[in-house]
C-alpha cells in the first residue's frame, strides 16, 4: 500500500478527501489506488474549484465528484 498523498486544506476538497477515506477503509489494492487517487486530484485541482463548464478542469472535477458521491453513496 502506498502512502496517503499530503492533504489540501482547501474546503473544495472535502468531498474528495471524505471518499478518500472511505475507500481506504477496503483493503482492496484497486480502492487504495482510488484512495490515492482522489487525494490527488483534490490536491491538484481543489484550489481552483469550483469549475465552470467552459473551463479546461471542468471533466476532471465533475468526474472526480462523481465518483466520490458514488464511493459514500450518494449517487443514485
């Protein structure tokens, strides 16, 4: 297993960061990767967040939302 990426602090990061956590909780080596990779993402992405849909970041944070919702059930 990989170490946890340094978090942001940005509060657009939360959502991210909670799924994050969640998928943490799975041994599974594809959900630490997720983990992983969700921190990431908030990381790199968080500070400029919330996007707008003409922006270049717009696909990759609607995605990462998403897939964060999915992760704590929240998309149905």
């Amino acid at each position: 297993m990989t170490d946890t990426p340094t978090r942001t602090t940005w509060p657009t990061a939360r959502l991210l960061q909670a799924a994050a956590d969640a998928a943490r909780t799975n041994p599974d080596p594809v959900q630490q990767a997720l983990a992983n990779h969700l921190d990431t993402v908030a990381n790199n992405m968080a500070w400029l967040a919330p996007y707008r849909e003409h922006e270049t970041g717009y696909p990759m944070w609607t995605t990462a939302e998403h897939l964060a919702r999915a992760v704590l059930g929240e998309d149905a």
